[in-house]
C-alpha cells in the first residue's frame, strides 16, 4: 500500500508511514473505513479523505489496536506466576539492584498491565513479604493510556477474573468497577512508539534494564521488518536472563531469533544461553 494514493496522502498531511503495517490488516482497516464513510471504491474514499482533515485522523486511529483482556492467555500468566516472577527473585538475592522492573510495551486500555500489577502484589518472597516491582506501560497512542490511567472497566470486562480479585483490587460505583489506588502504585503509564529510532526505552524507564518485557498481540499487525525492529528494541532492554512474553498466535515468529520457549506453548521467551 505504500505507493497508493492514499498512503502517500497521509505520509505528507499526517507525516504518518502506514508501510510498516501488516498488508492484509490495512486493507481490512481501509475497507471497514470506506464502508462506513458510505464510499464504494478507493478513489472516492481517497477524495473524501483529502477534502475532510478529520478522516486522516479516524483511519489512522482505526490502524490502533485497543483490544486487552485481563489475563488474556491463562497459560502465560500461570508460567509467569509459579515459574518466571520466582526465578527473576532468585537471580535478584545476590543483585544489588532488588526491584524487579517489567515494561508492558503495548499496554492498549490497561488489563495486561493491572492483571500484571495482580500477580506481583499477590506474590510473597520466601520470607513471606510483599516484592518490590515497577512497570512502565506504554502505548503509542495518548488516548489510550489516558484510558488505562483511568483504570475504569465495565463488568463484562472482568469476565477472567475471579469474584475474590474484583473484590480485593476493585471498588464499583454504579456500572463502573474501578482498580484500587494501591494496585496503581507501582505503575507508570506514558507514551512511546516501539518504531521511535531515536529511543531505546520509555524515557520514564531512565535505563531499561527490565527483566520482563511483555509485547503481546501486537508483532502480528505489523509487517516482518517492522517486527524484527521491534522485537531487537525489546530484547536490547533485558537485563541479561531476562524474559520476553509475547502473545500465544506470535509465537512463531519469535522463533526466528536467537529466542528460546521457556516453557512448552507459553509463550515467554528467553535468550539462547543467556550469560548471568
């Protein structure tokens, strides 16, 4: 699409490259768009765009993909609960630095990030004491992680979580349950474009160094140098040993790199022989 009309319409109004964009997710977002512009063929959906500014602007947040599930693909937060969040404490007793630090690198609206934020705040040392964590959620888009930071969520929202969680991280108000100021403590929510060549990391993060990375159901959207890209950006911010979690229909295509399944259809991810 990159030599059409109106990719080249939007890369000068908008300053914005659709090319990075898996080809078949394009041409379902331009013809979900034309269709609900009322236009029958691309040409005059390209003529409405190029005489109504805000057009632009609704295919190219049509392009943002919002969807998130708490606790979206049970086997992975299972394998992160009872085998990764443990190993990342053990390396940590002779680490000077105690916190464990993870980057949700496509937060989307916040249930990955606060079903993270679950996990680790329910999740005692040896000793039986609360860990100390920090994530940095990030999404390209300003709108959605305002939403996220609002951590307000409809009950059909909460269809993975059990009544206990809702009740111990949730207070409801009318129609809306909204998380719990105490499970938002250790988040930091900003913006930032994993295709940004000019950073390596969420400048909130100051240094990377994360020893998990979650980028899930997002590497399918995107076409294969784009992926590669972002795949090498979250890599390069894991601590040594650290853990990658992507989304169980992309786990072929970490498979391509230097990665390694830690554990049979989890999708998390490990780089080959790791040095401590």
């Amino acid at each position: 699409m990159k030599n059409r009309p109106i990719a080249k319409l939007l890369l000068k109004s908008r300053d914005v490259d659709i090319s990075k964009y898996d080809q078949t997710f394009l041409e379902k977002s331009l013809q979900r768009r034309m269709t609900e512009m009322h236009c029958g063929y691309e040409e005059a959906y390209y003529t409405f765009m190029e005489q109504n500014n805000q057009e632009g602007e609704a295919f190219l947040n049509s392009l943002l993909i919002g969807y998130s599930e708490f606790f979206r693909n049970s086997l992975s937060f299972s394998v992160l609960e009872k085998i990764i969040f443990e190993t990342i404490l053990l390396k940590k007793t002779n680490s000077k630095r105690k916190e464990i630090r993870i980057w949700s690198a496509a937060c989307s609206s916040g249930q990955e990030t606060y079903s993270l934020a679950m996990l680790l705040k329910e999740f005692k040392n040896g000793e039986g004491e609360e860990i100390n964590f920090r994530i940095f959620a990030t999404d390209c888009s300003e709108e959605v992680v305002n939403e996220a930071r609002k951590a307000e969520f409809r009950i059909e929202s909460l269809t993975n979580l059990s009544l206990k969680r809702i009740n111990q991280w949730f207070t409801k108000q009318g129609d809306i349950y909204t998380v719990k100021p105490e499970l938002n403590e250790n988040i930091d929510f900003s913006v930032f474009d994993l295709l940004n060549e000019e950073l390596s990391s969420p400048p909130t993060s100051i240094f990377g160094n994360f020893d998990l990375v979650v980028c899930a159901n997002l590497l399918f959207y995107y076409k294969p140098d784009s992926q590669k890209k972002i795949i090498e950006k979250v890599v390069q911010c894991l601590t040594k040993g650290g853990f990658l979690m992507t989304g169980e229909t992309e786990r072929s295509i970490l498979m391509k790199y230097n990665l390694v399944e830690v554990y049979p259809q989890s999708a998390i991810f490990r780089i080959q022989n790791p040095q401590s």
